[in-house]
C-alpha cells in the first residue's frame, strides 16, 4: 500500500490531537498496524505523533473565556 506523502502521518496527528499519551498511541497505532496487516503504519503513525508533539499541533479545546 502506498501513502501520499503527508497522509501516511495523519493517524499519528490524530491521535495526538485527541490528547492521547504516548503509550496509548503506541497502543493504538499498535492494534491498527495488526489489524491493516501494515507493519510501516506502526512507524508511520508513530512518526506522525511525534511530529505534531513537536509542532505542538493545534488541540481543538474549549474556551474558557466568554
């Protein structure tokens, strides 16, 4: 399977996002990469969560001013 060479990352941004702990991603990116038969997107996915803990990628929040 190939990926775009962006797209092959965004799992990890996701998970990220979500404000999932490194294990917990590792978890997940874990049973995704199993499930796809895809031992890369382990790699791949984690590769993506560092690069957007390392950007400090924008995490949707609320608000707390009104």
């Amino acid at each position: 399977m190939t990926y775009t060479s962006g797209a092959k990352y965004s799992q990890g941004e996701a998970f990220y996002k979500m404000r999932y702990t490194k294990t917990l991603a590792r978890i997940a990116a874990l049973k995704l990469a199993v499930t796809k038969k895809d031992p890369l997107f382990y790699l791949y996915c984690m590769r993506g969560y560092s690069i957007s803990k390392k950007t400090k990628a924008s995490v949707y929040s609320h608000s707390t001013r009104r």
